[in-house]
C-alpha cells in the first residue's frame, strides 16, 4: 500500500501547527489565567501553581502525543504502519489522551470556581477538553486493537510462506 507523501506531509504540518499553537496558549494564556484566578480569590494563595500543574502537566502528554503521531506518519511512509512500532505509538497516544482528560476531570471543581465569577461562564471549554480527550483516546484504543489484530495476522502470513 503506498502512500502518497503528500497527505503524510500535510498531516505532519498539522500537527507542527497544533504543536505551535499549544506552545503558544501555555506562553501567552496560562500565566494571565492563573493571575486572574489567583485575583478573583485572593485568600487561596495556591491557585496559580494549580492552574499552572495542570495546564503544564496535560502539556507534557499532549507533546508526548503529538510526537507519536508524527512517529506514526512516519511509519505509514515507509510502508511499515503494519508492525508493533505502530501498535506501541497507538498505545502512547491513548494513554496520553487519558492522562489530559483525568487532570482535566480532576481540575474541574477548580476551573468551576474560576468560570463561575467570570461573565460569560466558559466553564463549557473544561467539559469540552475532557469529552474531546476522552473521544481520542477511544478513537486510539479501537484503532490499537484493530492494528493489533492486523499485525497479528500479518506476522501468521509471514510465518506460513
């Protein structure tokens, strides 16, 4: 099955730009976010080092996840998307999915108190992060299986000819 590189050389440009684009929300979004918060509730001094774990430590996976997906573009490339890297790269993005939409669950209650003072509630875009993580990692994990299965049988083909 051949590819042709160009839709792989989209993709990976898609994912350079989200990348830049994440960078460029934790830079410039969240030290604002976390002043504001820490302003709407004065008395609770460990609010910005809350907001700035998880925002921060849902970037990390979120990078983990981004790379593995270039890995599996890659893969896909050298005709080689059939093999255990793929499967093993599936794996990482689904995990990593999982981990953003626990911190994100986790720091609901916070992101409530946050919104609630804020005029219009954004307090929709922590669900939607939470949904939208949750809806990749399912995504990943059928895909993982399903990858499986095909390496499975094309490692019995293999063996058989």
């Amino acid at each position: 099955m051949n590819v042709k590189p160009g839709l792989t050389s989209f993709l990976k440009v898609m994912i350079l730009l989200a990348g830049m684009a994440i960078l460029a929300l934790c830079i410039f979004f969240v030290p604002p976010m976390a002043h504001f918060a820490s302003s709407l509730y004065p008395n609770f001094y460990p609010m910005n080092y809350l907001i700035f774990i998880v925002m921060y430590g849902s970037a990390v996976p979120f990078y983990i996840a981004l790379y593995q997906a270039f890995n599996l573009l890659r893969y896909i490339e050298a005709n080689t998307a059939f093999s255990e890297l793929s499967v093993k790269a599936l794996k990482y993005i689904k995990w990593c999915a999982i981990i953003i939409s626990g911190l994100h669950l986790l720091a609901s209650p916070l992101f409530h108190f946050i919104t609630n003072k804020m005029d219009p509630p954004f307090g929709i875009v922590g669900l939607l992060i939470i949904f939208v993580s949750l809806v990749i990692a399912i995504f990943a994990a059928v895909l993982q299986r399903l990858l499986q299965e095909v390496t499975n049988i094309k490692l019995e083909n293999d063996l058989t000819v």
